[in-house]
C-alpha cells in the first residue's frame, strides 16, 4: 500500500477502500444497515462488507447505485479522498487529514459528531473539547 505523508491513501493505488468508508459513512449516518443496503443492491450483506472495507473494489454503474440508494451524488463518495498528488503539506487542498475521515466512518464517530453538533451552547461546546483533550494527553502521545 502506497502511503502519502499524513497518511492519506495514494488515489492511484488505494481509492476503493477510501470510497468503501464513505460508502460506510453514509450508510450509517443513513441508520441503514449492510442488510438493507445489500438488499436494495440486490446482495447480500457481506459484499456491501467487501465494498466498505475495499476488499472489492466497486464499479461505476454499482457506484451509481449505491449513490442513489444513499441519496447523495457520486461525487459524495470521492470527497476529500486522495487525489494521487500529494500537495507539500502532504493533503490536497481542503482536504481533511486521513484521521479525520477515519474517524467519521466509525460508527463512534458519527455518533459523537452528531450528539455534539446538537448542543448549542457554545461555551459548552468548548468545555466538552478541553476535558477530551485532557483525556487524550492522559492516554499518552499524539501517534498520527
């Protein structure tokens, strides 16, 4: 596997298992399951897995649908995904580090992200990010 610096995926090499974890993104902020999304593709659940996870790399027409199904455009699921030039940062412009995608395409991330978008309170926000913060120095040093 072919790594750019910040860890993002070299489009040439790796963007189907980037497209998989926007497709698992989606699904699951959807609330839909492998199940149903397997379903309204007319397969069964462990290829949707094969998809996610980039075992299986997914074609365009199968794409299309998927992009349906889960109510956005194509394009949704090649956002801020490698672009096959590393930019001197290491990350395209606008591009979110692959951390970020990382975690937004765990099922506790989304979680996380949508519960804390619900709280209006500024200053509350800003409590909840310094005592995660804390934590996180507690565990030890940044890894990424």
């Amino acid at each position: 596997m072919t790594v750019l610096a910040g860890g993002a995926y070299n489009a040439f090499v790796m963007p189907h298992k980037y497209v998989g974890s926007r497709v698992r993104m989606r699904r699951i902020m959807l609330g839909m399951s492998q199940e149903k999304l397997g379903e309204a593709l007319g397969l069964t659940f462990q290829q949707v897995q094969k998809y996610e996870k980039g075992t299986n790399r997914v074609g365009a027409s199968r794409l299309q649908q998927i992009s349906e199904i889960l109510q956005v455009p194509v394009s949704f699921l090649f956002e801020g995904g490698p672009s096959g030039v590393a930019s001197a940062g290491g990350f395209s412009e606008g591009t979110s580090p692959a951390y970020v995608s990382d975690f937004l395409a765990t099922s506790e991330g989304l979680a996380l992200t949508r519960a804390f978008t619900r709280i209006s309170d500024a200053k509350l926000r800003r409590s909840i990010v310094e005592m995660v913060e804390q934590i996180a120095v507690r565990e030890g040093p940044d890894k990424r």
